[in-house]
C-alpha cells in the first residue's frame, strides 16, 4: 500500500490522554506500513523527528506537532478504549457504539481474552452469533496487524510475515524472540535473520542458537543446489559461506559437532548411515517415495498383464500392424513393464523407446489398463503425445485435474523423459497415486540431471532390485551424429570436423569475447543466419558470451531490430513504451499459462501487433481483454499477447538446453565455453536434439574436458537409493531381479527469509 497521514492522541499505557488540545500528525511511509491497516481507534507507539505548530481552529488554540516516523509500532488498546475501536474500526464494521459499549459493560476486561480465544459462544450473551463471529475475526486481523507490524520493523517483508503468521499464529513475535533463527525456515536470508538476532535480541556468535540455523542454512543452499543430503565435509563447505572463514575470535569448525547433535534432538535434520546428514524435509520426501516404490515391487499378487502366449500374439499383430520388427531389446523391454508393476525403460535418443510404449500399449488395453501418459515440461509432453497418438499431460496439469475417482480400477502412469524428475514432482506424484496404480518410468539417465534437487531416475538405474530393460540399438540417428552422441554419453571425446556442413561438427572460435567479428555470438548468428527456419539455438546457460541473453540480443539486433516494436502505452510517460519485442521475433514461453493453452518451454513467433489494442470477447460476448499482438505458437494455434503475459515471455531464438529437452530440430547450433553448467550429459542432450545437423561453436578444450570429467549428476548427494534398499530389507518378500542384459524369453517374468517517542491513540487518517 501507499503512505498513510493520520492524526491522534498522545496517550499513557492504560489509554489516558495527555493533554487533548495537543494532536500529533503523522506521515507514515508506505515501505514503514508496508500492508498494515491504519484505522481509528487503534493505538500506535511512533518515534521520529517532530515538528510543532499552533493554530486556532473555532477559536481554540490548538497545537500541531507533526512527526516524520523512523518506527512505527502497532498496539492494542487496553482498557474501555477497545470500545473506540470495535465501533469506528472498518475491520469491526456493523458493532457500532451500542454492542461495544454494552461488551464492555458485560465482560469488562474479560473482554480481551474471549476475543483472544475466540470464544463466540460467551460473545453470544450481546451479539447474534454472526457478529461475535466476526467480531472474533477482526479481532484477529488487529493481531496480525500488530505482528505483521512487528516482523516489518525489523527487516521482514509482508509475503514472508504471513508465512510466519499461518505457522506460529498470535505467538509469532514470541516464538521468534526465542529463537530468531526460526525465521530461517521461512525464506527469509541468512544476513536479514543473523543481523536481527544480533542486533535486537543480543545473540553471540557462539549461541548453539545460531550455529543451529547456520546448519539449517547450509542445508537448505545445499537444497538449491540439487542436494538431499550432505556429509560434513559438503556441510563445512557451505558453513564458510555462512559464517565466512575462521577467526581467532570464532573459531566455528570446533563447534560444529556438538550443533549437529543439539540439531538432531530438536528435528531440524537427522544424522543417518555414514554420518550422512538428511534434512528433515528431503528425507520425508525420499522416504515416501521408496516406500511408494518397495510397496510395489514387494506386491505378492501376479504383476503380469496378460500371459506370455497372450503378450507374444499382441506383439507380432502389432509389428504386422506397424510394418516393423522389434529387435530384442525392444521385446524385452516389453516384457519387463508388462510383468511389473514398477519398471524402468532406459536408453539413449534414438533407440526407440517410443516404439516399446507402442508396443506395451497394446498389452496394457488388452488388460483393461488405463493410460495416463505424462512428463515433467509442457514440450515433452506434447511430443509424448505426438509420438503415441494419444492424450499425454505434464504431471502437474495430471495432479491438478485427475479426481480421485477417476483413479479406481486397473491404471498405469508412464513418465517419459524421466531423467528430468525431481524428488519433490516424484513425491507429489507417488504421495497421488492409488497403490494399485502401476508405475513406469521411460527415460536416459545419460542426459541432463534434474532442474529440482535430488535424482530419481538417475538414483535407480542400476539397482539389482529394479526391473529395467536398457534399449541401446539406435535406429533413428544418421550414423555421424549417433556415433557421436553415444561417444559423449560414454566420456568419450569424438573426433569432430571443423566442416559447417558436415552432420556434426566443432568450430573452434578464435576469441571467446561477447563481441567483435571473430567472437563466439557473431560466430553463432552467422550460422543460424544460414537457415534460421530450421535453426535452434542451444545455450548451457543464460548469462556469459555464450548465454541466451546475449544470443538472443545479437539475433534480434540483425534480424528484427528494423520491424515494427511491440509497445504499450505509459500513462507516466504519456507516451508508448517499447516491450523489447519486435514483430518476427522467436518468442519463448517461461511459465506455464494453462488458460491460454500454453507452457513453459512453449515457442512461438510474433506474426501481428495490433496498435491500437483490440479488445477481444469471448463465445458469450464477453470481454476477455486487450490484444496488443498474435503469436503463431509451435502447436499451430495463433495466440493474442495480453499486457499481463509479457513478464512471462522472452526472446526465443537461443534457448537453454533445460528448456529444450523432449524437443528436437533439423539443425542445432551449440556455442561452448567452460562454465560450470558444461559437463557431458548437457552436451549429449543438446546434440540429440538434433535431426540432421549439429554445430557445436567455441572452446574445444573445454568440451573435451566436460565430456571425460564426471557427469555432474554423480556429485549430486541424495538418499533415495539408500532409503529404497533399507524399505526393502525391511519387508522382505517375492524374489526381485533387474533383468537388464538378460536374454529376451517370452514367459518372463521379473519383478523400485532532537526525536519524540509516543504512543497515540488514532482520530483521523488520509491515505496517500
């Protein structure tokens, strides 16, 4: 909200005034209020510079002091003056003079504490029970106006104080002046949290207060960094960016130990195997993930959909059908998710996993199974959905529509591009899904690792008691880029020409500056330059000379810098801004918009600006909003741009290779430089996105060394693995087997955040 002038009454602590001929005047800031309402009746206590005047007003000599706020404190009234408040307070609206009054005069000071308790039934003795009702609510909005207020002032903004409100309620400030650090759990920052607690409340730098937050800050920036969990060498790691290196004074690495142990016994972390430290959040997490996946592995029940004899006719009238014939990995990968009801289907790009869902479709149909297909990103699923035939959905647009009831009866959810699945989607997934619901990740553990923390499908693969069929026979690939691909994939640098027209290459840059006529962005735009119809872009990262920032920035400046801008009209500048968009321009979606049909990673073209704006109407000639342009999106549809949209839009013709996972183009262009994005599963998945032609730009050396180091995943420190195996051993049950690289029979069957000080009682407000 803005500022806010009011006026009131200088007043001792059981609400007498001083002298009522004297009013202060109160100019109270926005960024001081923040969203706290100023209301009459209510008691505030401000200190701030003061200024007095006397006027006359009808004849009386009144004195004016005015007051410019360094602090603002919000006070409830004590005594008879809540009857003051309850009558002219909007919160308290329809009690009026009479029923506070005659509150007051039942309950006396009473009064507060059923407020505080929220006791309507007693409130019911003078009100209906609608008003006491609403009178116990608006009493506690004065509450959390007051704490609100309160967390404000010492440095905590109005979106982390509600989180803090919802949790602790009206013990908030009491609970924070406790343990200040507690505010660490609600993303407020480390320097605001640890300068508030040594500031106001006198904390040392030893307090076992403090050295438990700063753990519970290193875990969380480990958290952000894809971890579940630390050692205590990763967690010392973090500390010194915590606490900052150790001092003669505060010697910290010592007193590390015996924080863990005071840690562990209040539940902010548990200590596991190996001394392995799990933050409680992630280990929930995991924890309920592999008993999701234990649950099904250890099912006694028959797993198999239909039987051999029944799955081997399905599949040779679908290779009939299909004019094709699957190889024996194909079949066996068939065969383990038919005969399990959690599976995993691995391979490289190429291979043709869509053929095997294909394929156990079939089988899954014959069964009465239904099918929900899902992925992680809107594009993925689309492709999924392409390739199949059939609906598919992100698995957030599934857990947000799907009713329970339309999850009775025989199901299976397959997950495509399961590499990009993070630990939390997979335990809001698992946490949704009925136990009977039968679950199949199809995926490559060797492209990149989750956006999110933590692995899954990287976590399983691999483990002996997970059913898995790994495919590795390409067949969609021109022989140069698979080779290539495959090489990477294995750590293996390729020999790679420096022919631009060769299927894949690598062209060296001879600078790798942001510009000049040999850097590695005008290297890049020449190349796209060479067929931009059929051209990508792929980035490591967004920032640096090899970013989609500056890419997109050098495509836009020589292809559509001279087209006509997309602006919106300022009424601060009476005039038209510019958007930074331009009639042409490659356009990429960065959120998921479900209303318009759109999602993250969605892109587009600007084809039309409409100047002035046309406001559009819906099928019932309702108006839906002002169109100031159209995009043609990758789906085929033509979309209008909406003011509101434009925050949630950017220049797409270089993209990261994030985004462009489940995508693919005829040509792709690379630009490379060492960064610490680039390790080899970024470069195998841009390369396969790719149908005919990659071009890789930039530092040779620092592919090669990207591709021989270890995958970033390997570094990556989680528990699901661990808390599968111990789920497992716990509930031992029917014999399972990983049936990768076992030969294909057709019967079997396999089972994972100079001045005066008064305190007024409020007669009159402006908002400014």
């Amino acid at each position: 909200m803005g500022g806010c002038i009011f006026a009131g009454l200088a007043i001792d602590a059981q609400g007498n005034v001083f002298d009522a001929r004297a009013y202060y005047v109160v100019r109270a800031s926005g960024a001081l209020l923040g969203e706290n309402r100023v209301q009459v009746g209510q008691w505030w206590r401000v200190d701030g510079p003061c200024v007095q005047r006397t006027s006359l007003v009808n004849g009386f000599e009144v004195a004016e002091r005015q007051i410019e706020p360094t602090q603002l404190d919000f006070l409830l009234p004590s005594g008879e003056h809540v009857v003051t408040l309850m009558a002219e307070s909007d919160d308290f609206r329809g009690i009026g003079y009479g029923k506070a009054r005659k509150l007051w005069e039942t309950f006396g000071n009473r009064l507060f504490a059923l407020l505080d308790e929220g006791d309507v039934a007693t409130l019911t003795k003078v009100l209906t029970a609608a008003s006491a009702t609403h009178a116990v609510a608006a009493w506690a909005l004065q509450g959390d106006t007051r704490t609100l207020q309160w967390l404000q002032g010492h440095g905590f903004d109005t979106t982390i104080g509600r989180k803090i409100l919802k949790f602790f309620g009206a013990d908030a400030s009491v609970r924070i002046e406790e343990d200040p650090y507690r505010l660490v759990s609600f993303c407020a920052t480390w320097k605001a949290v640890d300068g508030l607690a040594r500031s106001k409340f006198s904390i040392r730098l030893d307090d076992h207060r403090r050295l438990r937050g700063a753990i519970e800050e290193a875990l969380y920036r480990l958290f952000d960094s894809g971890h579940t969990c630390a050692t205590r060498a990763m967690l010392a790691e973090r500390l010194v960016g915590v606490f900052g290196p150790q001092t003669p004074q505060f010697r910290w690495r010592t007193l590390i130990d015996a924080a863990l142990d005071q840690g562990h016994w209040n539940g902010s972390y548990v200590l596991g195997y190996d001394d392995v430290i799990h933050p409680t959040g992630p280990l929930v997490m995991e924890t309920a993930v592999a008993q999701a996946i234990a649950q099904r592995l250890l099912d006694p029940s028959d797993q198999s959909v239909v039987s051999g004899t029944e799955l081997e006719r399905l599949l040779q009238r679908y290779e009939t059908a299909e004019g094709l014939a699957l190889n024996d990995e194909q079949r066996q990968a068939v065969y383990v998710a038919a005969n399990n009801t959690f599976a995993l289907v691995t391979g490289g790009a190429g291979v043709g996993k869509t053929t095997v869902l294909k394929a156990i479709y079939a089988a899954y149909e014959r069964a009465g199974i239904r099918i929900y297909q899902m992925a992680l990103a809107g594009r993925a699923a689309k492709r999924m959905q392409e390739s199949t035939g059939r609906p598919a959905a992100t698995i957030a647009s599934f857990l947000r529509n799907v009713g329970r009831e339309a999850l009775d009866g025989s199901l299976v959810v397959v997950v495509d591009e399961a590499s990009m699945l993070d630990i939390v989607t997979m335990h809001r997934l698992c946490r949704e899904l009925p136990a009977h619901a039968r679950l199949l990740l199809v995926g490559d553990p060797g492209q990149l690792m989750p956006v999110g923390p933590g692995l899954v499908l990287h976590a399983l693969v691999g483990l002996p008691q997970i059913s898995s069929s790994e495919l590795k026979v390409v067949k969609r690939y021109g022989d140069a880029i698979a080779r290539a691909a495959q090489a990477i994939r294995n750590g293996v640098w390729p020999t790679l020409p420096a022919d631009p027209t060769a299927p894949i290459s690598m062209l060296a840059c001879a600078t790798l500056r942001h510009d000049g006529p040999d850097s590695i962005a005008e290297t890049v735009l020449r190349l796209y330059q060479v067929d931009p119809g059929n051209t990508q872009i792929l980035c490591a990262r967004r920032n640096g000379p090899d970013g989609t920032r500056g890419l997109n920035a050098a495509c836009q400046a020589a292809l559509t810098a001279g087209s006509r801008p997309l602006t919106l009209w300022s009424d601060e500048h009476d005039s038209a801004v510019r958007t930074g968009f331009h009639e042409n321009d490659l356009v990429l979606c960065t959120r998921n918009l479900w209303s318009l049909g759109l999602q993250n990673g969605s892109l587009g073209r600007l084809v039309q600006i409409e100047d002035p704006p046309r406001m559009l109407t819906n099928d019932a000639g309702e108006e839906s909003g002002l169109a100031i342009g159209w995009i043609l999106w990758d789906d085929g549809e033509r979309r209008p741009v909406f003011e509101d949209m434009l925050d949630d839009l950017e220049l797409g013709f270089a993209i990261t290779v994030h985004k462009a996972q489940g995508s693919q183009w005829p040509r792709v262009v690379i630009p490379v430089t060492g960064n610490r994005l680039l390790d080899r599963t970024l470069l195998y998945t841009a390369i396969t996105r790719a149908q005919e032609q990659v071009i890789l730009v930039g530092d040779v050396d620092a592919a090669r060394a990207a591709v021989e180091a270890m995958p970033r995943a390997h570094f990556r420190q989680v528990g699901l693995t661990g808390q599968l195996l111990s789920q497992l051993q716990a509930r031992p049950s029917r014999q399972l087997g990983n049936v990768n690289n076992t030969p294909y029979e057709p019967d079997l069957l396999t089972n994972i955040e100079p001045t005066v000080a008064e305190t007024l009682s409020l007669t009159h407000i402006e908002r400014y």
